[in-house]
C-alpha cells in the first residue's frame, strides 16, 4: 500500500463501513437530502469509476468536474482516484471564452456537469475537441444515454479543418452511468505518483492547474492524516487510527467543492474517519440551521465576506441559533479581520477561530497568531518547511527584510501546461524540492512571519510599496464599514495612489474620505493611507470569498480621484 488517496480512503471504508461519511443537505426542510455511510459512498464511487473505465478513459488521463457541490462531486472525484483518472476542478461562474481555455489548457477527454451548465458547455464544445464522454448530472437535456452531443448549432466558432475531426462526445446521464457500473472494487493498483490537480484562478491572468503528486498531497495539503497532530509513518497507519479512535467530529466545507480548500477538507475528514456535511451553495440561514441540527463541530469558510453574513443572520434572522458544537471555524484563502473575529466571537464565545495560511501550491503553511489585526500585520505562525527568501538567490532573508514566502518538501510537481511559469515557481534546491508563493512577507526576532501580501497586488505609491491587504484590514474596523478592498490607481504625481472600494454597513452613515482617512491613520503609516473612496452597494468577491482586485481597480478607475 502506498501514500494514494484512494487506497487510504479505502482503509478507512474496511474499519468503518457502516459509519455515516458524507451529508448533502440543499437544504434543510426542503427534502433534498442524501446521507452515506462510508461503504455506500465507496460503493458509489466504483460505479462511476468502472463506468468511466468502460468508456475508455484512461489512466493519467483529465477529467473535468463542472459542479455545484453535491453527493456527485465528491463521488466523482473518488471515481477518478480509484480510476487512477487524473480530476480537474472547474469554475462553474466561467463563461464560454475561460470554459474552452480551461477545458484546452487541462485536455480534458471526460467532463461531468451540472445540467443547469448544459448550455455553457455545448457552445464550448465545438472549440475543444479532446472532449469524447460528458455526464450530466440532474434532470435530462434533449438527448438520451449514450447519444452524442450536438455542436453545430453553438454559437462559437467552428474549429479550423482537421484532417479526421474527432466525433461529438457521447452524453450519458450521471443516474444512468451510475445504475450501470459495478458496485464493487477490483482496480488496478495504483501509485503514490497518481496526480490530482488544482486549477487557481488567482488574482491576475488566466487559470493555471497545479499538479500534485497524491503523496505529496496526502501530506502537505491534508496533514498527512493528522493535520494538527502526528502525520502517520505509513499508509497503513491512517485506518489503524480511524479503528481506535471514535466518531463525534463533523467537518463542514461551506465554500464551492471547485476550490481546493473544500475538496482538501472533506478528505481530511474522510482520512479521520469521520462525517462531512456539505451544502450546494452557501446560504447563511440555511448553514446556521445545518450547524444547529447536525451538531457540526468543524466549519471552514473563506474570509469575511463568508464570516459577515454568518454574523447578521445570528444578529437578526437566526438570533438563538444554538452553535454550541461548535469546536473550531477556520478561514483560507482570504483573511478572518480582526474587528469580525470579535464580533463572532461574542456570539459564539465557545468556538476556536483560525486564519489559515496555505494556497493551492503550497498546501497548508501555518495559522495566524492571536496578535495579528490592523496596525500589526497578518502574523503566521509557519510549518518548519516554509521560509521567507529572497526570490532571486532563494537564500533566507534577514530579520525584517522583505522576500517571498517558500515551502520545500512536499510540494507540486508544476503547473500543468506551462514550463516557463513553473520555471518561475517551483525550483531545486540542497536536493529538495521548492515552491515559491507570491505572498510577499517579513521575519521578526521570534521566527514569526508576518504576511504583507501578493506582490502581484502591491501598490507603488510615490515609491513605497503598500499592502492591500494591511489596509483593507484597517478599513474592516471603521464602525461603518461592511466590506472593502484596495487598488492602486494611476496618478500623475504619485505613480499610483491607494484608492478604497467600501460597501457601507445596512443603515451605515456615509462617511467621508477625511472620515476613513482619520480613522485608518490610527492604524497605518501615512503613505499607505488611501486618498480616493469609492463607495459600493457590494464587493464583488468570488464564491468563494476571495478578492476581485481587477474588479476593484477598474471601478477606482472610473470613478476617478
């Protein structure tokens, strides 16, 4: 047995094969609700792989998962482990042009999508060829298992000739491949070096898909089996645990499955042998009623922009919520402020609040210290892989001075489709492999690093750099401010000049830029103050929290300063 997710996640189905794994909920008091134990869902997994296997698809090749979150998700990306099929997030808010980017740039061969996108993907289709099997999963379209899709009716484009153009793909109805395929195992064996990519949007250019090795994975992104403890010193190790310990612990990934941070936190669960309950989309109400009823001791989210809405509705609507499961919330992918911190801490006393820092090529970095808010920085306490270095000789920088945060060990093998960008990232190093984030950070005398932000987003402003995210925190504490990001727009003097894009609090009182100017003085450096305020009815944001800086600069932009 090696370090291959699917081979532990089967370990687990041995010991515990009657022990509830997997909760959809869309959503409470609606009906649509769907429970597996861990044998049922591996069950379900090997019907869709053996489906997929007797469709053709191949080891090592690209499958692409267009999905609202759902039973489907999860079971599809099992399917493609058990398979040795490598699984392929899709942005379900993509549109035509990013959908045939991404569906060329990944080489799919197999897609399986929401019918709700059928649309999206038949105009897409004509432009990417490499696709030859679709599933669609819920209600039917105009075709039948096994026919193919038609493309000559797509809006876009009609290929350049070939000279033996590949056939539609054939649509199959995810129920209909599902009742079809075998219920049982009996899979070649497979390898830690098995892949699982993970494509990131990031904040600037197009999607890039990071390719893990599973092992690599298993341990830098899932904890090795124990992310807050001892990781396991063999594969075999991980169900030994799940047999001796108990039940009781419920994860519950609000953010979309299609970001790594969720699908990594469902397997987190899955390696403890314990329940996950998911929803299809993020809902306030309806996540504060799930944590009431399922007893959910585990919830992750995505900054504030998933935090604040938590809050208003146990302010209003879900007053005398019962949370008291509640054991820990924790934040990737975008930070938890201080000021919102406060406020759900009041409301539920109890719970442990954590600001994660990782990113999809690096796995899980560390977690922010308590002392961390405006004026002080985004301070992480790091994982003994991760260093501050300077990006040019990849040496470690001194106390104070500025480099880029980097993780050896177990990391990505590249980005997939494009040598000279992973030339960038990732390099060798005393043997090892390393990464090279694009968060900019600082060493203090303690070891501390203290997170400044992406240098893709840094602002030169008259010749000093400035930190969105340092001063959006700033922002976050004004008593009427509900939401806010920061962008450097050009100016004739300064180069570029910080500008803040706020959505005022319900009721708020607008304040003026002298307003937020005196009140982020208390906090920030005069430099990094911003001189222009644009204010919103709402911060566009991602599903799943994270910021639009393209966005927030083109409104800044417009609205001049």
């Amino acid at each position: 047995m090696e370090y291959n997710l699917a081979d532990l996640f089967e370990s687990v189905v041995d010991v515990v094969p009657d022990r509830e794994a997997l909760v959809y909920l869309d959503h409470p008091g609606t009906g649509a609700e769907r429970r597996l134990t861990y044998a049922q869902l591996d069950s379900a997994a090997n019907r869709i792989a053996h489906h997929l296997i007797d469709s053709g698809i191949r080891p090592g090749e690209h499958l692409g998962l267009h999905l609202y979150n759902g039973i489907e998700y999860v079971q599809t990306v099992l399917a493609c482990l058990k398979a040795r099929i490598v699984p392929v997030n899709v942005n379900y808010r993509y549109v035509e042009e990013e959908l045939v980017y991404l569906y060329q740039d990944a080489d799919l061969v197999a897609l399986v999508f929401d019918a709700e996108f059928t649309d999206r993907v038949t105009a897409a289709l004509p432009r990417t060829r490499a696709l030859r099997h679709l599933l669609r999963v819920g209600a039917s379209g105009s075709g039948t298992a096994g026919t193919p899709v038609t493309t000559a009716s797509a809006s876009a484009p009609a290929p350049d000739p070939a000279p033996a153009p590949a056939p539609d793909p054939a649509l199959v109805d995810f129920a209909d491949a599902e009742a079809a395929g075998s219920p049982g195992r009996g899979f070649p064996a497979r390898s830690a070096d098995d892949q699982f990519i993970i494509y990131t949007g990031g904040t600037t250019g197009m999607p890039k898909g990071v390719m893990w090795r599973q092992e690599d994975l298993f341990f830098a992104g899932l904890g090795g089996g124990a992310p807050t403890g001892e990781a396991v010193a063999k594969p075999e190790e991980l169900a030994e645990r799940v047999a001796a310990g108990g039940e009781g612990i419920t994860f519950f990934p609000t953010p979309p499955l299609m970001h790594g941070t969720s699908t990594l936190t469902a397997f987190i669960g899955f390696n403890f042998g314990q329940r996950v309950v998911i929803h299809r989309k993020f809902v306030p109400e309806e996540v504060l009623r799930t944590i009431e009823r399922e007893r959910v001791t585990s919830v992750s989210l995505v900054g504030d922009a998933m935090l604040r809405p938590l809050i208003d509705a146990l302010k209003g609507s879900m007053k005398g919520t019962d949370c008291s499961s509640m054991f820990s919330l924790s934040s990737s992918g975008a930070i938890m402020s201080e000021t919102v911190r406060a406020q759900f801490q009041a409301l539920v006393p109890n719970v442990m609040l954590l600001n994660n820092f990782g990113s999809s090529e690096s796995g899980f970095n560390g977690t922010a210290t308590a002392d961390s808010g405006p004026g002080r920085g985004f301070r992480v306490r790091v994982n003994s892989l991760t260093q501050v270095v300077d990006p040019a000789t990849h040496e470690p920088v001194a106390v104070g001075e500025p480099g880029r945060i980097a993780q050896r060990g177990h990391v990505p093998l590249g980005y997939y489709n494009d040598p000279a960008k992973t030339a960038e990232t990732f390099f060798q190093k005393d043997g090892e492999r390393w990464v090279l984030l694009g968060d900019m950070a600082t060493v203090d005398e303690e070891g501390i690093v203290i997170v400044l932000g992406r240098g893709s987003q840094c602002i030169n402003t008259g010749g000093e750099k400035v930190y969105p995210e340092e001063v959006e925190q700033a922002l976050k504490s004004h008593p009427d401010v509900y939401d806010a990001l920061v962008a450097g727009v050009p100016d004739e003097k300064w180069g570029n000049h910080v500008a803040a894009v706020v959505q005022l609090r319900e009721g708020a009182r607008r304040p003026s830029l002298e307003d937020i100017q005196a009140h982020v003085r208390d906090h920030l450096a005069g430099y990094k103050i911003p001189r222009q305020l644009v204010i919103t009815d709402t911060i566009q944001r991602s599903p799943s929290g994270k910021a639009d800086y393209r966005w927030a600069r083109s409104v800044a932009a417009e609205a001049g300063g």
